[in-house]
C-alpha cells in the first residue's frame, strides 16, 4: 500500500465521459489499497472562456479577482470527478483551496505554495477516503484566493506529494509520456522510458509541452519521483527521476526543435566592455526573453557582430528598442525570422566525446547549414534555416541511435 | 445616504456587456453616497449546465459535491461584477461564501442562512468599497460548501439586508416590477406600484416568478422593504411593503393564472372519517403536490365525490397511486388534464363585500363553466377549461379596474 498523488491535466478531465475514465483509473487504484491524491485541472478550454469573459470586460482585469475567476475552472472539476468516485461506491470527497487550506505567499496570478495543512485529508486517506484537490490555487494568508501561473496544476500536484510525503507523483495527460522527439512529426520517434529532471528541463524549455517547468524543478530539489502517463492507455509513461538511478546507454536521450525563433545580427558594434548590458537591458526591460547570444570579433578587430534569436513575435519590437538605444553604436542591424532551433538533450553527452562532433557532422551530410550554435551540459542547440527543420531532426534521431 | 442590498438576476449578469450595465446601476448608486452590497445570481443558463454535467456522470450526484458544483456559478459572476466595477475606478471586492463568512444550517441542497459576520464588510463599506455576494450560497459550521435552493439568490439578498440592516433590498431582473397579470399575454396588464408581502407570495405561489417565495416570507417576517425593478430601464419597479402602508383602492391587485395543472375526481368514494386522509398520505409521500381539493356529497348519501387538482406531470403517477392505494372502495377516476387555474388576488378583498359573487358573475356572464373554486383570505381561485382561459383573464382584469 503506498500513497500516490495522481494529476489529472484538462484534457483529461475535458468531459464528463472522460472524468468517468478518470474515476476508473483511480478505482483501480483504490482495489490495490493505495491513499490517493488526485489533484484536478479546469476542463479543457475553461480557463481559456473564463480569460475571455475577463477581457470582454478590461484586458487589464484586477488580479485578484480574475483569481477568483479563473479558480472556479478547477472546482467546478473536483466536484465532477468527486460525484463520478461516489456513483462508483468509493469514498471521495473535495477539497477547496480554503478548506485544506493551501497557503501561497499572496501574489495574484503567479503565488507560489508555501503550506498545506494536511491532518485533515491524511486522517480522510486512513479512513479510506479519495481526496480531491483542485490544482492552481491557494489562498493567501490574508484569505484571499491566489493562483499560481497557466500548467500551474503540475505544481499543486508535485508540492501535495512533497508536503504529503506521499510515495510517487503520477502526472497523468494525453500523451503517453515524453518522447525522443515529436511523435507528430517524425514516425520513428520513441517513448523515453526514464529520464533525468535536467533532461527534461531542458526538453520542456525547448517546447517539450508535457509537463510545467517549475514543478519539474521542485521535483528535482526535493527528488520526488515523477511518471507521466496517459490517461486513455494502459501502456507504461515516462518516469522523471534523478539521473543517478538513470542507466545512460545512449549519450543523447531526445531531440527537440522549436520554429517560433527569429535570429537578428548587430553588424560592426563597438567592442568594449558594457556594450552587451546596453544592448540587453532594454530588451530584458521590455520583457523580450532573448534565447543565444553569439559574439563574433570582426575583421577590423575595433568592432564586432553580435547575434541573438528571440522568439518570432517580438522582432519588430527588438529592432524598435536597438533603434531607439542611444547607448550603442553599429552598422545594420540584419533579422531572419525563418530559423529554427533543433536541441539534443541527454545527461550522457557529459560523459560521452564527441558528440558535438558528431552533431555538426550529421547536419553537414545532409547539407544544412547550421546559423548558430549554443551548448550547456546536458544541451546542444544549433540554429538552422526553417525549411531545414524536419531533414535535421529526422537525421540526428537516426544520428544518435533513437529510432 | 443610506446602505442598500441590490440583487442581480440571472438574466441581468447573463452576459460581460449585461454585467457592465450593472456595474453602471452601482457606479450611480455610488454617486449618490449610498453603500452598497450586491448580491449576484450565477449568468442566466449557467446552474442548468453545471446540473446537466452533473446528470451526464448520474441523476443521483452526491449532493454535497452538487453544492460545490453549483455554488462556482455565482463565484464567477462574484469576480466579473467586482472586476467590471473597478474598472469603472469604483472600490470593489468580491467575497466568497467562506470569506465573509455565510453560515447555513448545513443542509445540501436546501440550507437556510442562519448568520454572517459583518465586520469586515461593514468596516469595508465605510472605506467607500462595494462589496460583491455571491448569491444562493454558504458553509455549514463544519465548513462544507451548501446552497439554499433555486431561486436562492433572493434569499440571499433579504437575509443581508436584514443581518447587515440596510434600508432597502432592490430586486434587478429583467421586467419592470409585478403586473396586475402577465404583460404578455394581457396587452392591458399594468405595472403595480405597491403589493403587500402577503398578495406578493399569492402570485408566485401561482406562477409570477418575479421573485422566490420563501424570500418574500422572510422579509415580510422581518419587515424588509423590497423593490422590484428592470435593470433595462430607469423606470420605478414595484415596491413589496407591509399591506399598512398600502392605501387599498382596489379590492383585487392581480389576476394571476396557472396552465399546468390537471383535475382528478374520485366517484363514489365510502364517506367516512379519515378517507381523505387515506387518499392524501400516499400522494404526499410520493411528492405529489395536491392543490385543491373539493369533496361533494353525492346523490346516495352514504358515498361521496372527492376531486382535487394536481400539477399535470404527475396525472399518471398519481391515478397509479390511488389504484394502488387498497385502503380506498370507490366507482370510479375522472381525469381532465385540460383545466387551467385563474385566481384573483387583493389584500383589499377582505374589506371588500361582493368580491366572490362579481367574479363568478363575470365569468359567468362570457359563459365561462367553474369546475372548481377555492378561496383564502386574500386570493379567490377557479378552475376552468383550458381554452377558457386567456378570455377569463380578460374579463377579470376589466371587472376589477385593473385595465
């Protein structure tokens, strides 16, 4: 008998036909004897109405009531599952953010957990009781309703299985887990059975939309073991574990890509010290997340190139703000807004020579040119043409051996 | 100045553009220094989808969750009201049922309000903030979510504007006030600027569903005024007040009517004590709801003819109960399930010799046949043939000056 946190994301829970697979899914668990949390997001596309119903009235709605507003998606599904685990005979009940209650540190639209009281709920579990929590919120010490940013479910469920101490932490979603790369796009992607919190920070940062970024971060620095799985198959998911419990036979463990980048060069910037914070902060200021920097001396050596991507959106409001900086000095300013950004990722490439080698090496067989390139640890991302996109990836899955 | 409870229906919140037509209502009421509470009904079609959820998982929904499920309804109507206000620059807040907190009797489905802490609302209406409600809800003392019925938001409203003793409680909804009979069906029908409580609570229990009865009795208990008023219009709604302070010109204030219902009559029924104990006892524990009941002494002395009315939908259920039922000897059920109900209604009726006779008289007089008649103080109801019915109306409202 151990005791589970099981997530259940909004495509889970989009319909009562599939809140009733939900209630299966934990009945099942429940005829093993396992204490089940189940913590909830809002129903598919109900976050999304309730944001529009905000803006038909301001785009600048007051936070802490659009708190109140949006917290109602997620109760609105406790209730739901709650009722389908009764109809089934099974002894559930739900949790409001108030009547646990979850503490945040107050801050509307991004709190974070601080605290749950848990005598309640642990003594319901003893008494063979399913609890469902609603993901997303708390409430504030001053007892007002807070939630805790978009995916914020993820984190809800991973802080309930740390303040819980519970056993695992099962994040279930409509795919079957994480994959080598997308599956959509390249047929021979594969299912990664295990994979380190590191490799799969850096994957959802590159896109890798399966799981929250912040709770993956909790569950490293607390090491809770994490599974994601589909709520639709019976069929094994992916579990997100420390790498030291991870056997490493292949140095590259997925390829990622993302194809909303734009790359834009500064040509013949005076070279000294400081000329990078004058170009950066104003950017960083106006809330522009520049991705790689890449700094190249020019021919004359008194200036020099630099290049940064930026997501795609955001080009004309970069070119505006290096045009309208009067702390720097240049020649043009060049963008291409039809790159892309191809990763592999995988805790074994520390350990493993080569590999970068080895990547550029591949791009070239097929003839792509690679733009840009950037590397951390467990990372190595190129910049390429868009176009190039699809061959790249296909290549390096073969490359690295993940077909 | 003076502190005022304003309620706002289902149908003035229905939608964004509804709700800011609203705020504007409280920004003028603003204007004028008075402090206000609103109470607000979840948007016009929302309960019924949140119950249609719920019937799509089971018809049986655990009823503490169904209070969950259903009290979010008003919470998001609670946030967008207080957002829309704040827009608008106004000091407004929203407060959850377990923020004030409202304290019920701790019945699912049906609770009554018992108290609410007003300090903090009190303390923020002085600091000039509007103060959002949201309608048909509670916590039990063991801090379940409970909601008080349908149509529960206008208890909400007099339960507020008692326990925080305002001093006035505006109903808003979608007509202009209470009609001397429907303006839809009776081109004359006109707008009645004072009922008492009593008249007021005649006419919904037949059919005027301007406001919730049991609402209405407990303002008349304590001596709440209401108003009653178009949210749509600047027009003056129909002020419910105690029938001392109403000046009776008029003898009959409404005529009121009920398509809905059937007649059922058993023939030849043992006339002896307790028989129509006999009858009545399985109906009502069946949840029939029999209306009116008239008992002839028929031609053989020693038997007699028991009719009564019911609502249609439960003709079927009930003739099965009385064949069922071995404790009654009778001849024969008579079913006629195309009557229809018109009652007159005035608190002035009592003072008023003649009133009975004048009615019969005129519907007499457009040969119009009584089935069946029964009176209370201040209403005098008839049952007459369905497609008598709009004549009947008619003929009323011009006989009793109400055209």
């Amino acid at each position: 008998m151990v005791k589970k946190v099981l997530k259940f994301g909004g495509t889970s829970v989009g319909t009562t036909e599939r809140i009733q697979i939900v209630a299966k899914i934990i009945q099942k668990e429940r005829s093993l004897g396992n204490k089940i949390i189940a913590i909830v997001s809002a129903m598919a596309g109900k976050t999304n109405d309730l944001i529009k119903l905000s803006e038909e009235i301001t785009n600048e709605f007051n936070k802490r009531e659009l708190d109140v507003l949006l917290s109602s998606g997620e109760q609105v599904t406790s209730a739901l599952l709650s009722g389908a685990l009764i109809k089934l005979n099974i002894k559930a009940k739900s949790w409001l953010n108030w009547q646990i209650p979850i503490l945040t540190d107050g801050d509307h639209a991004n709190s974070r957990i601080i605290t749950m009281h848990v005598e309640k709920i642990n003594k319901y579990l003893d008494d063979g009781g399913v609890s469902i929590i609603p993901g997303f919120q708390g409430i504030s010490k001053f007892g007002d309703v807070t939630t805790i940013g978009r995916g914020g479910s993820d984190a809800t469920a991973v802080a309930v299985a740390k303040i819980f101490n519970a056993d695992s932490c099962e994040i279930y979603t409509d795919v079957d887990g994480v994959f080598s790369t997308d599956p959509n796009k390249i047929p021979v992607a594969k299912k990664i059975d295990s994979i380190s919190y590191d490799e799969m920070l850096e994957l959802s940062s590159l896109g890798a939309k399966v799981m929250q970024s912040s709770a993956v971060q909790t569950a490293m620095m607390y090491d809770i073991p994490l599974e994601v799985r589909s709520t639709f198959t019976e069929r094994k998911g992916t579990k997100i574990i420390n790498k030291e419990k991870i056997d490493y036979t292949k140095s590259v463990t997925g390829v990622a890509y993302s194809k909303n980048d734009a790359k834009i060069t500064i040509v013949g910037v005076e070279d000294r010290p400081g000329v990078a914070a004058n170009i950066f902060e104003p950017l960083s200021k106006a809330q522009i997340n520049v991705d790689m920097v890449i700094q190249n001396i020019s021919s004359d050596q008194k200036t020099t190139d630099i290049t940064f991507t930026v997501k795609r959106d955001d080009v004309s409001k970069t070119k505006q703000i290096l045009k309208d900086n009067s702390k720097i000095n240049y020649k043009e300013i060049i963008k291409n807004d039809r790159v892309a950004k191809v990763s592999i990722v995988g805790a074994g490439m520390v350990t493993t020579p080569g590999v970068t080698y080895k990547m550029f090496r591949a791009l070239s067989d097929v003839g792509i040119n690679i733009l840009a390139i950037s590397t951390s640890e467990i990372k190595l991302s190129v910049i390429i043409q868009e176009n190039n996109i699809l061959q790249a990836i296909k290549k390096l899955h073969t490359t690295f051996d993940l077909d």
